[in-house]
C-alpha cells in the first residue's frame, strides 16, 4: 500500500514556510509523503501546471497557503489578485473533488466591511471594501461552488519571524526614525503563522484519520484583540534597542491613506472553531511571545 500524501502550496510564503516545517517534524505524518511546492515550482497563473500538478501528486489533502496579498498594490493589478486568489482556488477544488480529498485554504477578515464592532461571525453578511479582500471571497465562493470536501479558514494579521510583515517594518522603522504615527482605530487579532499552522497540523492529523466535520468557512485568528498601534506597543517594548524606543502617536485610518480601504473592525469570533473543529488558538500576546522569543534566541547566536 502506497504512503497517503499531502501537498502544500505556497511553501515560501509566511504561513507555507511554518506548515512545511511543521508537517516535515510531525510524527504524525511520519507515515505520509509530504510535497511542499513554492512560487518558483508552481506559478498559480498557468491554470494548465496546477491542475497538473494536483494530478500528478494526488494527494489526500491539500493545503494551499499561496495567495495574492499585496493589498494596496492589488488596487491596480485586480486581475492578478483575482488569478491567484480566486481561479487558482476554484482549480485546486475542482481537482480535489476528482480525487475525493479535502482541500484547506486561507481567507480573510478583510471579506468584511469592518463596520461595527462585535467580533464577526462565519454567517454575517460580506463586504469587501478593496479589490484584495473581494478577491478572496471570490475564491471561498469558487472553491464551495466545486463540491470539494473544503476548510477555508478566515484570518487576520499574520505575522511570523520570517517575512514580509507589520513586526519587521516596525522594527526596521523604530531603527530609523525617532517617532512614528500608527493606526489606532482598526481593531483586530495579530495572528502567527505558527498559531496558525500549529492547528492546521492537528486538524490534518484527525482529517487523515477520518474525521469528517462539516466543509465551509471557520474564522481561525489568535484570541484577544488590539490596535495595530497596541500591536507596536508591544513590539517595542519587547524589542529593546540599542537607543530609547520611538515615540509611537496614534492615528486615525482617515489621516494614513492608503489605495486600498481597511476595514476598522477585524474581530474574528472563533466559536464556531471551538465547537465544530476543536480548535483554539493562543492569545495573541502569547503567540507574539514565542516569536519574539524566536527572534531573540536568533540574535544571541
Ligand atoms: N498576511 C496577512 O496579513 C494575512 C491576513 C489575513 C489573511 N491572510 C491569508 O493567509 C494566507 C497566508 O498568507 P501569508 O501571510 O503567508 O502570505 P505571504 O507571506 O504573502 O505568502 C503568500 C505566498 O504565495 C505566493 N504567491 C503569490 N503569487 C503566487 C503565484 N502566482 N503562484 C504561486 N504562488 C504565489 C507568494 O510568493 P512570492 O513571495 O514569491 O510572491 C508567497 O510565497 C493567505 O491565504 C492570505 O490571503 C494573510
């Protein structure tokens, strides 16, 4: 009897690169062949490759954190965003209910319009209001539209101690600049890629073993919530720098205008996490502590 197999899409990326570590030390996919696939082994853009690709390594679940995320730049190249956040999804679910797998995917906070502010629920109404976040509803849409067995699991805020991301930009920013003004009305959960990937890891495990539970949307995003300017609070005052911390000022999203509109409420309300999948994620301050002290335990050596 062959090994079952697992691919993962999007290894390159914050949360690829965690899920591929994590599977790859996992004893319980010891047993399993594990592919993990970049941008550079598979471009999301030649729809013809992917499918291939899924054919060839048909697997019994496929994980694909590759995604468009360049939010503002996505304003201006909406057909890319919608290539890759919604096409290449809907090919990747096409090909799994061929194969009668499950397919895990990411999506996000920024499907909602952020009014409000009661954390949101898998049944509120969407509202993207920018091209990036219309791009993945597009894909949740496209991905349940196939009839694949699917786990789409909304997030916000991700982070890891790798990457492009809000943690690095602060800490090379609280390098150069003596002040610095930052968002304080938009309200949500950092979220690490190895929150993240820790509960994607579990849930594949018991997928493999042949729980079942009900294929939709799950909000996955680390417990508590902030402010982004909350959020550099904390960066810099477990960073300590060779000279005083910048002085941080808060402001409004109205005075830091971007292409793309943000939505002021990012709460995800994990409940439905909890009780269907068994599925809590840390707080985020604890899941910033352990990055934290990644990068701390690199600095030392
Ligand atoms: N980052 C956030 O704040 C955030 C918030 C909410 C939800 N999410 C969702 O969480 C998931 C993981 O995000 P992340 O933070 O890990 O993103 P990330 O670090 O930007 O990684 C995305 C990966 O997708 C790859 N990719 C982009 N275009 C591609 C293409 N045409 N073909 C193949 N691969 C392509 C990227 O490659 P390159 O680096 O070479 O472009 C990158 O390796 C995504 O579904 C994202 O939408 C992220």
């Amino acid at each position: 009897m062959s090994a079952p197999r697992l691919l993962v899409l999007g290894s390159g990326g914050q949360l690829g690169a965690e899920l591929t570590r994590r599977f790859a030390a996992a004893p319980q996919f010891a047993a399993y062949s594990v592919t993990a696939l970049s941008r550079a082994q598979l471009d999301f853009a030649d729809v013809d490759a992917l499918r291939q690709a899924v054919r060839h390594h048909q697997p019994q679940i496929l994980i694909n954190a590759a995604a468009y995320t360049a939010v503002d730049r996505a304003e201006s190249e909406r057909d890319r965003a919608f290539a890759v956040n919604a096409t290449a999804p809907q090919i990747l679910a096409e090909e799994m209910a061929r194969l009668d797998g499950w397919l895990l995917h990411y999506s996000t906070d920024y499907v909602f319009d952020g009014s409000g502010t009661l954390p949101w629920r898998e049944t509120d109404p969407t509202g993207p209001l920018n091209v990036y976040g219309a791009s993945k509803l597009a894909g949740e849409q496209a991905i349940a539209s196939t009839g694949a067995q699917h786990l789409i699991f909304r997030t916000s805020w991700v982070y890891a101690a790798e990457g492009r991301n809000f943690l690095h930009t602060m800490l090379r920013l609280g390098r150069e600049r003596r002040a610095l003004s930052i968002v304080s009305d938009q309200h949500g959960a950092p979220t690490t890629a190895e929150a993240l990937a820790a509960a994607t890891v579990d849930l594949a495990a018991r997928l493999g073993e042949g729980f079942a539970p009900p294929s939709g949307v799950y909000h996955m995003a680390c417990a508590g919530e902030t402010t982004w300017h909350g959020f550099a609070s904390a960066i810099f005052a477990a960073f300590a720098t060779a000279q005083p911390p910048p002085v941080l000022t808060p402001i409004a999203t109205a005075d830091y205008p971007t292409p793309a509109r943000r939505p002021l409420n990012s709460r995800l309300d994990g409940s439905l996490l909890a009780s269907t999948l068994d599925l809590r994620l840390p707080h985020w301050q604890d899941a910033f502590a352990s990055v934290a002290a990644t990068l701390h335990a690199r600095s030392q050596h």
